[in-house]
C-alpha cells in the first residue's frame, strides 16, 4: 500500500549492522551475475555445436579413430606433407572436385546420398572387413573379433554395383601396381582382401590377378577392396605408408589443393539446429544484436537517473479519499440505481430531526409535512426525482437538488 521502509530505527545496533554491511555486496552480485551470463551463453554454444566437436575415439573405421582399423593415421600423414587434409561433417559439402575417401562401415550404410554429391568427381569407396570391439583398458581402441562377413562388403554399393568379394591367403606377397599408377610399393595384407564384378578396372592386384584396387566405369570412381593399405595398421610400415600418400595423389585430381575425409556416413555428420542458426552468419549479426540490447537494458536497469521517486499510496489518507474510493467501490459493484432511495431516506431523516416532525407520521404524510415548510421546491416532487433516477447524472441532479432544499430550509 506504500514504500513507506518498515525496519530497525536508523540508531539501533541492528539496524547499524545491516546498513555497514550484509551477505553480498554490489561488486559481488555483479560478478555472479556476469559468470552466470557467461555460462549460459557457454552451455548454448556448446549445445549447438557439441554434435560437430565429437572427437570420434570409438574404435570405428574412419579418419577420426585412433584405433587399427580407422585412417587417423593417413589423415595425420597428408597433413604433415602439406596435402592439406579436410574433415566432411556435412553431407552437403561433398561436391568439392578434390578427392573424397568415403568409409562405410557396414552393408547397410546407405551411401547413395554421397554418390549423388560426387557426381563424376574423384571419389574413393574403402570397404569393410574387420569385426571388432571397443578397448576396455584403452579408450579409442579397438580389438580385433573377426572378419565381416563376405554380405557387408558386397552390399555397401549395390545395387548400383554388384562386387563379389573373396579373401585369400597372400603371405605377405607385394601386390601387382598397374602402369597406369606410379610405381607403388604395397605388401599384400594377411589375408588379402579382394573385389570382382562388371565394369571393374583393376588398377592394383594380388599375384594371383585378384583385385585390390579398381575403377568402375570410365569415371574416376574408385573401390579399395582391402583397407588395409591405408588404415593405421598399414601405416606401421615406412614404405607402404609413402606409397598411400602417393596414391591418393595419383587417384585425386591434377593440380589438387587436398583431400576430403567423409565422416558422414560414420555417424559424426553436423546434425541441422535450430539454435545453430543462431550463431552462424547472417543470423549471427541479429543474436550479437539481440545480446546488445539485453545487455543495455542491463545497464540501465541497474543504474538510476536522479532521485528516487516514491511512489503514492494506493489508499490515501482523509475523508475525500474515504468518499472516493467508496465512490469507486459502488461504480465497480454497478449498484448506482439504489443510490437515490438511500440518499432520500437520509435527507428525509435529517429533516425531521431539524424540522421537529412528528414521529407519527409516515411515508406520504411525512412529505406532505415536509411540503408546507414552502420555498421554491417541493419536497415531494424532489423525492420522486431521487426515487426515478437510474444514471449517475440524473442521480447527481436530484441529490444537488435535495441538498440544496435542506440547506435553504437551515439556514
């Protein structure tokens, strides 16, 4: 109802105490208040983007695993020899005309999308081949259960291409380069991996004329059989490690600026956000602005403009504050049209305690007393105003009027 402070006196002991001092200050709000805002805007950046930073340690068959069968390995090596290596998190930025090494990692990975990106750019499908399970003592490792079987492999292109593959004991044996390569040097892995179907061109074979590496068509779509030749566990080697780089540089394109490692299909693909789009350009400009503003607000909100003002009292004191309000509690109630009967019977009550009518008397004959004290107006007709009169202005009229009889019969 007021601001009126209700506390200690300004001299008492406690009140002293509060004033010196209390549980947090102005320097310590403020500070928690910024590490507050810090760490919410913190856990929105990180919840848009906690998908794309996902270090992809788990085992898997793909540029970001550390473990035997992924190609981290590879990667790091084109980076250090200046290839300049690019991780693909986004389906929709496969369409580079550099080389892009896709690695499914099962049957049922549906590849069509990549393919349709690709077109007839430089493209490399490496095929599964091991079954494995995650290091329990080595985070990002994986160990080694088995060999796929031969239906994952098989399926990962049909059935746009329908490959038959086979596995055979190499002994290690170096495999078979084609002239149209450069002079490669690759041992067979243990056993060896290899592909057969329509359209294939073999471009690296086991000695037994099996192949390893082909191309499809006349385009530069390429399938490796084996993984193997450029997983970590063949990167182990010096030679053959050379020998990967110098093929990936024969199988991109001339005058290529890198070499693109598609995750996509691993799982590890930028997933669209909403909340994204809020720190990406063009969005980003109006999320910096919105910040902007709420942090002038901010400002402004804590900083005060001259001297406070308090604000008045909801009920304010004296009998015209006493009239009003009840005034406006008749209006809200909608009871307006008893107000003139009620207003009448007070005046008519007054009179009589002035005029010294007769307690005898009621009702009609009690106006009709009060008619022969004479003047302009007659009692009766102004009662028969207050008793008619529904809106506030004619209520108001008949009241003056009754006032003003009785003042001019007083006085």
């Amino acid at each position: 109802m007021s601001d009126v402070a209700i506390g200690a006196p300004a001299g008492s002991a406690s009140g002293a105490s509060g004033a010196s001092g209390g549980a947090f200050t102005t320097r310590s709000v403020a500070i928690l208040i910024a590490v507050g805002i810090l760490t919410f805007v913190g856990m929105l950046v990180l919840g848009a983007y906690a998908p794309d930073l996902r270090s992809g340690r788990n085992g898997g068959a793909h540029a970001l695993s550390n473990a035997a069968i992924g190609y981290s390995g590879i990667m790091r090596l084109a980076e250090a020899t200046g290839r300049d290596p690019q991780i693909v998190r986004d389906i929709h930025r496969l369409d580079g005309e550099d080389l892009v090494i896709l690695t499914p990692e099962a049957g049922a990975t549906d590849i069509s999308m990549a393919l349709k990106a690709r077109g007839d750019l430089p493209t490399l499908v490496i095929l599964p081949k091991w079954d494995t399970v995650g290091d329990r003592f080595h985070p990002g490792w994986a160990r080694f259960t088995g060999m796929k079987d031969r239906r994952e492999p098989d399926g990962v292109l049909a059935p746009r291409n329908i490959l038959r593959t086979a596995r055979y004991t190499s002994g290690g044996r170096p495999l078979v380069i084609s002239s149209s390569l450069p002079p490669l040097q690759f041992k067979a892995p243990k056993p060896v991996q290899t592909i057969g179907g329509k359209d294939l061109t073999p471009l690296i074979t086991d000695d037994r004329g099996h192949i390893v590496l082909g191309r499809i068509g006349k385009t530069p779509f390429y399938v490796l059989a084996d993984p193997d030749l450029l997983s970590n566990i063949g990167m182990r080697d010096a030679v053959q490690a050379r020998s990967a780089l110098d093929l990936l540089d024969a199988l991109n394109r001339r005058g290529a600026q890198s070499v693109a490692f598609d995750v996509t299909l691993n799982g590890f693909g930028a997933s669209p956000s909403p909340l994204k789009l809020a720190f990406d350009p063009p969005f980003l400009a109006m999320t910096l602005a919105i910040a902007i503003a709420a942090l002038l607000a901010g400002v402004q909100a804590t900083a005060r403009f001259g001297a406070m003002r308090r604000r008045e009292r909801a009920i304010a004191f004296g009998k015209t504050a006493l009239i009003d309000n009840a005034a406006a509690l008749v209006r809200k109630a909608g009871r307006h049209g008893a107000l003139g009967p009620r207003y009448l019977d007070l005046v008519r009550e007054r009179a009589g305690t002035v005029f010294g009518v007769p307690a005898r008397l009621r009702d009609q004959a009690y106006d009709v007393y009060l008619d022969r004290l004479g003047g302009r107006a007659r009692f009766s007709e102004l009662a028969e105003q207050a008793r008619s009169a529904t809106d506030p202005r004619g209520m108001l009229q008949a009241a003056q009027a009754l006032h003003h009889w009785l003042w001019e019969k007083s006085r």
